[in-house]
C-alpha cells in the first residue's frame, strides 16, 4: 500500500501521520485547511459527508490514483450509510461500518454494558417523569455537540436519549483493538467548553496525563478487555468516562482514530492498521504497565469568539494546526484552530494552553 484514501470532517490529523509513516494520503474533508493541504498527496474539499458528495470524489481518486484502502475518521456519526459505501468500494483500516453502527444504537450499547456490568450514568430513551438533573443527548452526536441540560418544557426528537448528569472528572483512554484483544496506549484528561446556553459541553481539549489512580487504570483495562470482543472493536477507538468519588462510569466509545492519538510517540497510525488487518496481535504485554509514561503534551481546540475572516498573510504560530485558508469566514463558536503544548508536568501543559490560546487570539483581534 502506497497511497491511502483519508476521509474525515477534519483530516489533518491523519494525513500527517499517513505522510509521517511514508505513506501518500489522499484527503477528503470539509476544511482543505492549509496544513492539511500540505501533508496530502491530493485533496479535495467536500462540503458534508454524505454519500452523495463523497462519491464522485472517491471515483475520482480511485481512478488517478488506483487507491485501495481507505481510513475514516470523525464526522461520520450523522453518515453511518457513508461508511457502508466506501466499505464497498475500498477496504476499510478500522472498524466496520457494522461495528461503528452499534456505537450509534445507544439502547443497545448501555445493555451490553449493563450484562457486563460496566458502571455508567442512569439513561433512558424516553422523557423522565422524576425531577433531577437529566442530560439530553443525540443518539448520532460526537465531541458534545448537541448536549444540552434538560427541560420538560424543551423540544426533543426521536435521535436523542437521557443520561442522568454525573458531576465528576473526565477523562478517557486511548486504546487499540484487534478485535478480541486490547492494548492501552494512555489515560487523558480532557475537558468542554460552553459556547452557548445550548453548547456547554463542546469538545475542547486533551492532555496524554491525568490523576486517575492505578486501581482504576487496571479496573477500566478490564472493562475494555470485555467491550473489545464484545462489540468486536479493531484499530484504534477511544473510551470517555467520568471519574467521581471513587468511581468510573463510562460514556461513550470513539469507535475511531481520536484527538489523542497525536499526543503519543508511537507509530500509532501503522499500527492502527496492523490492528485492523490483524497483521499483529495487540494483547497487552506484562511489561506494558512498566514503559516509561510519555512526556506531558496537550492539544486544545480555539474557538472563534466573534465572527472574523481570516485574514490575507496571516503568519500562524508554529505551534498552531488545522489552518483556516485566508479569506474563510470563521463564525462565533466555530473552531478557529488548534494547538499543541509541551511541558514538565500537566498543570504547565494547561497553563502553556491558554496562553497560546489567548495569543492567537490577541494576534487575530489586531486585524
């Protein structure tokens, strides 16, 4: 395999581990953002995921450049069918279209966490009668979008679901599958921002460290020595959770190569693949638990806090990602881009993120 297909809402991530692994992305997404432009071989910009835009697109490469395999990343929640037509048409490194539907049937997950018994938040599928503090979530949603606090009085749909609201920390886990075996890659912490009254738990950032005590590590390790198999899961996925009191309750599986990927120093792209064509096995070795943790880095999305246009010449810090072309009009609350910090310890990490953070944006409001 030489060249491989990279289809995602934002594809940078992956084309740069595709062209770090020698290998020659040919990128799909909805941003054609600079960077992303620059580690493709080609690329086209699309504007949703839809199997109606994506296909003259996929026809196209297919036919310049004779790829075979294709790799997803996000965006595709709200296009399951999307997946099924390039399974169709390419092989598929990552988890089946099948496999990544279960993810989305949100009353089938939680039972089979329940038969595992796999602690998680209360949830229900239709409106609660009792009083408390009930998330409302979409079944197809991803990186919090579309969360939002329940009202009684509120609008709902038959795409959402309720989850009692569980005060604590999250975090989450990186992890690679085989299918029926599993190998941590790290714990994170993570966190959300509030753009709106009906935005308040928006993706935000991640660092590859967090406080969680080594009993809980090897507890949520064996719960995704259960999910693994149980949903058949392969390559890399990602498990968020809440820490509270003691305790860790799950809530969602990523079933995709996630943000946390680029905060680790191994060939994590390759071996995704590996994974996914069970060229090797990824059982946890005895001595994983022993490799010396990775040095503490951070990635954090920046968000537009007014409407701006990027400007003409814009000279982007070296330490920013995911870069608007000039001229594109960045809304109030959308993402503007993205940053990496490295540091000693993850408080630094934090600290070092919103100062980026606040540059960027002082830099951005002198235009």
């Amino acid at each position: 395999m030489e060249a491989v297909l990279i289809v995602a809402n934002s594809a940078r991530m992956l084309a740069q581990a595709a062209k770090n692994a020698g290998l020659k992305p040919l990128v799909i997404d909805l941003f054609a953002d600079l960077d992303t432009q620059g580690y493709a071989e080609d690329f086209r910009q699309v504007s949703s995921l839809a199997e109606q835009d994506l296909a003259p697109v996929v026809d196209c490469f297919i036919e310049r450049y004779a790829v075979t395999h294709v790799i997803y990343g996000s965006g595709f929640e709200c296009y399951p069918e999307s997946l099924y037509y390039l399974n169709n048409r390419l092989m598929m490194l990552g988890n089946h279209p099948d496999v990544f539907a279960r993810q989305l049937d949100k009353q089938a997950f939680f039972s089979t966490l329940d038969e595992l018994n796999i602690p998680h938040p209360e949830v229900v599928f239709s409106a609660p009668d009792c009083a408390g503090d009930w998330l409302l979530k979409p079944m197809q949603g991803q990186g919090g979008v579309g969360i939002k606090r329940y009202r009684a009085d509120g609008g709902t749909n038959a795409a959402d679901y309720w989850q009692k609201f569980q005060v604590g920390t999250p975090l989450s886990v990186l992890f690679l599958a085989d299918g029926e075996q599993v190998q941590v890659i790290g714990f994170n912490s993570q966190w959300s921002v509030r753009l709106s009254e009906t935005q308040e738990f928006v993706f935000s950032g991640l660092i590859n460290s967090c406080d969680l005590p080594d009993a809980h590590k090897t507890e949520i390790t064996g719960w995704l020595k259960q999910m693994v198999p149980a949903f058949g899961l392969k390559g890399l996925n990602s498990l968020d959770f809440i820490y509270a009191d003691d305790c860790s309750y799950v809530l969602e599986i990523n079933p995709r190569p996630s943000a946390s990927m680029q905060l680790y120093d191994q060939d994590l792209f390759v071996r995704h693949i590996q994974s996914s064509v069970g060229a090797t096995s990824v059982a946890e070795s005895p001595e994983a638990g022993r490799l010396k943790p990775p040095p503490p880095r951070g990635y954090q999305i920046v968000y537009a806090e007014r409407d701006l246009i990027i400007p003409d010449h814009f000279e982007w810090p070296d330490w920013c990602m995911d870069l608007p072309k000039p001229g594109n009009m960045c809304r109030a609350g959308q993402p503007l881009c993205s940053i990496i910090a490295h540091q000693k310890n993850l408080q630094l990490v934090v600290e070092q993120l919103l100062t980026k953070q606040q540059l960027i944006i002082n830099k951005l409001e002198r235009f």
